[in-house]
C-alpha cells in the first residue's frame, strides 16, 4: 500500500475532491483489473473511453479515479483527482508507485523506423558478455538480466515498463536498453522515466496511418531527445537527413555516426558476403556476422553506445564481433538443394529496399531472387504501392501474400500493393493470399543458388485474422518447406 499523494507527486492536477491523505493497493487502467483499493486512471484511448467504465472500476472497489474531466455525479467516500492528460499522469503514477526505478539503473532509449530492436538486443547481447547485469525492453521480449518475459507492443504501458524496471532494480541491473516507439512517445508511456541516453536510428515511411504526417511522426520521435537531461547522452546518424533534427533542442552531450559523412564514429564496409561483413569503425577493422549496410549502422551505433557509456575500444570491438543475429532480422540458411532461404522483419519500404540491396549485392547476378511479402491490415496503407513496387523492381519474382490482415481483406491489401508494381515489372507477380502457400511455391520456383526472402514478420510466431491469431513461424515454414523438397 502507498499514499495517494506520494503517487501523484509531479502530476498536474486541476480539480481534487475527496483525500489524497489516504492509502492505495495499486494503479490500475484497465477497469477489468481493478481490485479493492485500486486508483484507476481513466484513458481516453484510441478504441475504448475509459471514463465509461469508472463506475464499473468503483463497483469493483476502486477507492480513487483519476480522469480528465470529473464525472457528473461524485460517488461518497471516493476520491477524484482531476488531470491535465491521463496518459502523463499515468505515467508519472506508475513511476512514483515503483519508486523511480529509472533512477536507479543506466537506461538507453533507441528510437528509429528501422534497427530498433537490433540495437536494444544486440547492446544487450554486449553488456551481458561484458560481464554486466542487463536489462533490455524490446519488441521481441523484455529481459531482466537471466530472466525473460513476453512482451506485446514495442513499448509496452507505463505500468508494465516501470514494474519491470523495478524487478531489474532488485535483480541488480545496471544498464537497460529499450526501444522507444512513436506510438509510446505520443501516448506518454515514457513520461517520467529518467533515460541516461538516446539512439536515433533513421526515419522512413511508417506509421502515417496514425501520425497523420511525416513531420509530426519525426517530431514525436523528437520528444525523446528534447526530454534528455544535461547529464545525458544523445546519439544520432548523421547520414539520416533527419539526423541532426533530433539534436535541435536537447540538452544532452551530443555525439553522431555515419558511414557517408564526417561524424565523431565512422565506419566502412571493407567487406560483405553472406556469412558476415569487414568493417573499419574509426581506424580499426572488425569481422562481424551481421550483413548489409543497415547492419553497418547498427553496429556503429552499438559501438557507440558502449564507447560513451564507458567500455574499452579494442573490448568492445572484440565482443562486437562475437554477437549473433537476432531473430527474424536477416536470419538465413542455406537448404541441402543449395537454396538460400532469408527472413527477414521488413515490413516498411525502406527496410524492404535495404534488404533487398543487400541480397543484391551478395548475388552474383546468375540466380533468381524470390520475394514473399504482404502489408498489415488496420495499419499505413499509403506504404502498400510503394512496398509492391520494391519488391517488383528488384526481384526477378514477387509473391504477394497476407501479413497479419487483421480486421482488412487480405485479398484487397494485395491488390493495393499491386498498384504500386510498374508495368515492366507486372509479369513478375504471383498473388497468393493464403501465406504458408505462398512461401510454398517460391520454394518449388527456386532452383539451386537462388535466394528466397520471406519478408514483412520475422520473429513474429503468429498470423493475426479477424482478431484471432494462429501459430505461424515463417522461419520454421520455409525451413520445413524446403526440407521436405526432393530437387
């Protein structure tokens, strides 16, 4: 049990009535979960009003209600606390509950379109073989140094993201890394939590469906960085012409990579082949198992972090090139008929381009290229064209096929991705809704040398239709597929 007050320390308040003199169990705002002596805190969200349910959350023994605007009729003996925006005030709530567990560790926030769970796990991959105690929030699962969880979104609730810092608290933990999405940023999930410093990866097309514009989703992405204290790091690629935006207002110590520009960590690919790349970082050569040149900046980032954050160059680079791939980013093998089988998250143009000019510069240019790729439903549609069209322009064969539709017709997703395809390109496409066929015929297209890339779920394990989801494991399909083929 804790004080009222003492929860809602630094909240802006515009309206009591009742005591904040008085002892709660826990805040909560989902009405379903409230219990005796719970604060629920009332979210206008973006499906669901939870000032609807607060004489539900009252009916289940709710003792206080934090809302936006204080209800018509007050209910005795309950207290109301009326606030400027019920997301900060959550936050801070759920800060002040776990006592400030940010305060108490080394927390990295990475921010980006593209690379966010790359870093965040590849960092923590580092940290751990460098003999730290890690924690790590991402959209794969969330890490308490030995001890994992699942995770949901890629930044999850405030209640969620504090608790399990708190649990890193009591497990010892030093440095945490944690992707820090737009939707998180604009929902004020991050509010209130102290982060020692902040990675900006690039920004490309995604998202619109929610932000509207590319200048408002850049500028949430901003908020990160204007937040950051004087005693904080900010770290950004320079060669993402959005890059030195993210640096305009904040207070931190400023630092920038790049591959193409001058910056404080520059790196060069010397090397590139499918079982890793040589890289130059500043003026030593390092070998590592990630491929491509977006994996040239995810190092570099990492890189980075790890000099500011205070470990030993020649350490770091040494650890750096022991780190293995993560799940669903450009996670490869090679089948007994000689097929390369490629998975990878792309599920934003600019991701799908960067996957695909890797393949393409890998090939030797006498075997097929084979991509399976969808769009989601219920997200960004404007991207679906432009998705159709990569794919199209630099594959010798597209499979356009269903990618969590969601609520949307999977069939009409597809043909908005087929707008895209230019008419030099049309004769390429196959549409096959159904996904594990579809991955099934780019197997039995593929002749030996050639290189399938199943793009658009990586490590997702699931395909949601309708609001149900089903095992689906693209990885273990193709592995599967290809397997049983007899060629």
């Amino acid at each position: 049990m804790k004080l009222l007050k003492d929860i809602l320390f630094g909240v802006s308040l515009t309206a009591v009535s009742g005591t904040t003199n008085c002892s709660v169990n826990a805040v909560c705002f989902d009405s379903r979960k409230v219990q005796m002596d719970d604060v629920f805190v009332a979210i206008k969200g973006t499906l669901t009003d939870g000032n609807k349910f607060i004489r539900k959350a009252i009916d289940l023994g709710a003792k206080a209600i934090v809302c936006e605007e204080l209800p018509a009729e007050l209910v005795n003996e309950i207290t109301y606390i009326e606030v400027d925006n019920g997301n900060t005030a959550l936050a801070i709530m759920a800060s002040n509950f776990y006592d400030n567990p940010s305060k108490n560790l080394k927390l990295v926030g990475v921010t980006g379109t593209n690379g966010k769970t790359t870093v965040t796990s590849l960092l923590y991959q580092l940290f751990k073989k460098a003999g730290y105690k890690v924690g790590l929030l991402s959209t794969i699962k969330i890490m308490v140094d030995e001890t994992e969880y699942k995770t949901t979104h890629t930044t999850p609730d405030a209640l969620v993201i504090n608790h399990h810092l708190s649990l890193m608290n009591t497990a010892g933990v030093e440095f945490c890394f944690m992707e820090v999405s737009s939707h998180g940023i604009h929902q004020k999930r991050t509010e209130g939590l102290l982060f020692e410093g902040a990675i900006f990866t690039n920004l490309s097309h995604d998202h619109l469906d929610y932000h509207k514009t590319f200048a408002a989703y850049r500028d949430t992405k901003k908020i990160l960085f204007d937040n950051l204290s004087k005693k904080a790091f900010a770290l950004t690629n320079i060669d993402d012409k959005n890059g030195l935006v993210m640096l305009q207002n904040t207070q931190a110590r400023k630092h920038t990579y790049a591959l193409n520009n001058y910056a404080d960590y520059r790196a060069q690919i010397l090397e590139n082949q499918f079982d890793g790349q040589l890289l130059k970082i500043n003026d030593n050569e390092l070998w590592t198992k990630l491929i491509g040149h977006f994996n040239a900046y995810n190092m570099l980032a990492i890189y980075a972090t790890a000099d500011v954050l205070g470990l030993e160059k020649l350490e770091t680079l040494r650890l750096l090139s022991e780190l293995d791939n993560v799940d669903g980013r450009f996670q490869y093998f090679i089948s007994k008929q000689k097929i390369t089988a490629i998975v990878d998250y792309a599920h934003t143009p600019d991701a799908l381009k960067n996957v695909l000019e890797t393949i393409n510069t890998l090939r030797t240019g006498n075997e097929n290229v084979i991509t399976v790729v969808g769009c989601g439903g219920d997200r960004d549609r404007s991207k679906r064209p432009v998705m159709g069209n990569i794919a199209g322009e630099m594959s010798n064969k597209v499979i356009f096929t269903s990618d969590n539709p969601r609520t949307e017709s999977a069939a009409e997703i597809i043909s908005e991705m087929e707008t895209g395809v230019e008419p030099q390109h049309a004769n390429k496409i196959l549409a096959i809704e159904n996904r594990e066929q579809a991955i099934k015929t780019a197997c039995q297209l593929a002749n030996a040398n050639d290189i399938i890339l199943v793009a658009g779920k990586g490590h997702e394990t699931y395909q949601e239709t309708n609001g149900k989801r089903t095992d689906f494991d693209d990885f273990k399909i193709i592995k599967k597929v290809l397997e049983g083929l007899n060629k």
